[in-house]
C-alpha cells in the first residue's frame, strides 16, 4: 500500500528500510506535500526532526521537539515557536498533525535511544496526529502502539514511470537510461531510486500481514 493509505489505516507508524532505500525522502515527500498543498492527503500541520537531534536535547518531549525543530529551520523560523506549540495550533486551525521523526537508527548512545524509545511509546500526542517514525533495519524498532512496515524498493514499472518522469520531455535520454538499468542490475538499482524527487508516494509492506 502507499504510505498514504498506510497511515490512514495505522496512525502511528515504523517505516523500515535499508542504506538507501528513501526512508529520508519519504519523509520529506509527506511534509513537503502538506506544507505546499500539493498532496493528495487530508489537510495536517507537517513537522520533520531528526531523531538523532531530538535524542541530545533535555526536557520533556514537547520541549525537545520544539527546540529541535528551531535548531533545524534556523533562520527560516520567522518567529519562535509558542511553549506549547503542539496543542496551541492544534486547537488554532482546527488541524491535526503529521509528525514525521527521522533516524531512530541514528541514536548510537545505547541509553539515549532506551529514554527515547520509552518518550515516544508513552508520549501523549495531540488529538487525531499522526506519527512516522523511519529507521533502518536491526534496530530496536518495537513500540507498543505503532504498526510496524518495509519501505519496497521500486517495482519495473515504477522504474519506467520515474525515468519518463525524471527525463521528461526528452524521451531519447530516457530510454537510453532505461536501456542502461536492463543492461546492469535492475532490481538492485532500482531499490536506492528513492532518493530522487519522484512523482508518485512510495510503497509500503507490513511483515505482519
């Protein structure tokens, strides 16, 4: 299923992939959608942290996240974010969440990643969020309330529909590119195609099922 539809089956979710595979992109892919209007989604307030950078920082949840996210936007932040900004433009806009957390594998200090991993399953979330934990695998990746799946390399077709899309108008370029992928590898090639713009939301796999 796409991410999409994934997370509106299961609103808290562990996406899991290989060195890559665009765990990252996928990410970015939600949060730039909803943050320009361009997605296909229900309306939500986007937010993407690095949970490495989430992982350093003192204080309750809240607090981590909100100095984190000033960390990451900079000077692109026009203002400071409101103590609680989570709940406050929440009841604001009428609007609910997507928190997008990226790198749980990133946390190399063992205790920092227990604490984290412990925040985050008790964590109190804001009416009708949604949560997107990514991380690659062998990891701790269990939380008690959030479901589990694989992030699917791309299949053939996918990887005709990029080339056209990626070399679009000039269709020459684009079958020489497609010729070239036939001539090595595809199936190992086409699993790290995530990390180009692509127009069309990943696919997702729950082991589970």
């Amino acid at each position: 299923m796409t991410v999409i539809q994934a997370l509106e089956q299961h609103p808290r979710l562990v996406v899991v992939g290989g060195p890559g595979t665009g765990k990252s992109t996928l990410s970015r892919y939600l949060v730039q959608g909803l943050a320009e209007g361009t997605s296909d989604w229900n309306p939500y307030l986007p937010i993407l942290v690095s949970l490495h950078g989430l992982a350093e920082r003192e204080g309750d949840l809240t607090t981590r996240l909100r100095e984190q996210v000033q960390a990451e936007l900079g000077t692109r932040l026009l203002a400071s974010l409101p103590q609680n900004f989570l709940t406050d433009w929440t009841g604001q806009t009428k609007m609910p969440w997507l928190i997008a957390l990226d790198g749980l594998d990133e946390i190399v200090d063992a205790n920092r990643h227990r604490l984290l991993i412990r925040e985050l399953k008790r964590a109190a979330w804001p009416t009708g969020s949604h949560v997107l934990i990514t991380t690659r695998p062998n990891t701790s990746t269990h939380l008690d309330g959030f479901t589990t799946f694989d992030l699917l390399p791309f299949e053939r077709e996918q990887v005709e529909e990029f080339a056209h899309n990626w070399f679009k108008p000039d269709e020459a370029r684009a079958r020489a590119f497609l010729d070239g992928l036939r001539g090595a590898r595809m199936a190992d090639l086409s699993a790290t195609l995530l990390l180009l713009t692509v127009g069309q939301p990943p696919c997702l796999s729950n082991p589970r099922t």
